[in-house]
C-alpha cells in the first residue's frame, strides 16, 4: 500500500475510478446481492460483460445453487459447534465477514466493477478454508471434496480455452503494430459499430434456442488485451479523458 501511495498517489487506485453511475444503481443493487450470493459457491460464477434477460436468468440460476452450498455450510458449522473455541476457525470467519463488509462499502462508494467471484475472492477464500477445516475434523465422506475439486478444475479449465483462437488469431497481427508504440500510454475502444459476436445455444429437452453476445469476444477487446499484456505499462481507458491524444492508442487504428 505504501509502494502504490508513494507511486500512484493512492493506496488501491481510487484516485483514478469514475464516481458511482446513480442511474442504474437498482439493477445494481440487485446483481451485486447475486454476486455476494455467489460467495459460497467456489465451483461455478460468471462475470456477465452486459446487462441482458439472458445473463440475469443465468445469474438467478446459479443463485439456487448457490442457496445449496449456502445450506451445507450452515448445516456444517451448525452440527460442529466445537470451532467456536478454534482460533483459527474464528480468525478466518472474521477476515472473510470483515473483506466481505468492506468490499460492499466500497463498491457504494467508488466506481468499481460489480461484485463477483474474484471480487471476492478475498472473502471467499477464508470462508472455505475454515469450512473445509472443520470439515476434514467431523465425521464426513471425505471423497466429496476430492470430487467437487476434480470437477472444478476440469469446468474451470474447459470455461478458460474455449475460444482461445480469438486471442491466437490477433496475437500475430497487432504485435506487429504496436512495435514502435513505446510513446503510448494508454488504449481506448472509440469503435461504436461493431460486428456482433453472436453465438447459438440450445437448451436440451425443450429444444429452444437463443442467441448471446459476448462481449468479450469483440475484436476490440480482443486487441486491447493483447496490447496491455505485451506492453503493461498502457492503461485502459474506459473514458476518453486524456487531453494528449497522441498517448492513446485507438482501436480504431489498430488494423
């Protein structure tokens, strides 16, 4: 924190956020209630780039599984009242209650991203560290863990390289441009029309289909992740505030 005071003149980056957008703070209100549900499940999250019927229909989705795990966590220290008089227990359940109330204030207070699984993850970790503690002390079928970790590497593998050709494809081509950018020091998306990443899905039994955009399969995301992973020093501008125009990188400019 000190390094980042002396260096960025704050000490988490909030001299450099926007202020809280009031217009949309019902909706908001409402996805970060959902994404503090999701505290409790380490398994499965999404990080939803747009407000959509599709992503809040999912997002209530795992909210239900999320209400299970919700369930065999109270269920667990319900039955096991020893780790009151367990210190490292207690420790960890108060770190995790402390981040968790912190984040949130934060969040009301500053322009930050909605909360979600690595929002959290600060809070969600302590949470199941004591949980799984306390579970490997009581009389459970420790396999289970085994096979809930098994199947979340595997989800959480697979979720990663889905579409790793989007990234692959591009790679080649800015890294050529972006050669003689050593004078630039940020990179903003001015590109307004876009062509749509649009894919199908069809949901099983009922045999419907749908359509979903993601957004962060377009292509100028796609360059501006490739340009900040090869020069970290860039940053990336939500905003077009920086009065110096020849510091930005368009993606409008990138071909």
């Amino acid at each position: 924190m000190l390094y980042n005071f002396l260096n960025f003149g704050g000490i988490m980056g909030e001299n450099e956020r926007f202020s809280v957008d009031k217009s949309s703070i019902g909706l908001d209100i409402i996805r970060n209630f959902l994404g503090v549900m999701n505290l409790a499940n380490p398994i499965l999250g999404i990080k939803p780039a747009h407000f959509t019927s599709i992503t809040i229909i999912i997002e209530f989705f795992l909210f239900f599984i999320n209400l299970i795990f919700i369930y065999l966590i109270y269920h667990l220290f319900k039955k096991n009242k020893a780790w009151k008089s367990d210190f490292t227990i207690t420790f960890l359940l108060i770190s995790s209650a402390t981040y968790l109330v912190l984040v949130i204030m934060s969040k009301f207070f500053q322009g930050i991203e909605e909360l979600n699984t690595r929002m959290l993850s600060e809070s969600s970790f302590p949470l199941f560290l004591s949980a799984i503690i306390l579970y490997f002390q009581s009389d459970y079928n420790k396999k289970i863990i085994f096979y809930l970790a098994v199947f979340s590497l595997l989800f959480n593998a697979a979720y990663l390289i889905k579409t790793p050709q989007n990234f692959l494809k591009r790679k080649a081509e800015v890294e050529n441009q972006i050669v003689n950018l050593k004078d630039k020091k940020y990179y903003f998306d001015n590109i307004k029309k876009v062509e749509k990443s649009r894919k199908e899905y069809k949901i099983p039994i009922i045999n419907k289909t749908f359509y979903y955009e993601h957004g962060n399969q377009q292509k100028p995301f796609i360059d501006g992740n490739i340009i900040i992973s090869k020069n970290p020093e860039i940053n990336l501008l939500l905003k077009d505030t920086v009065k110096n125009k020849k510091s930005i990188i368009f993606s409008s400019d990138i071909k």
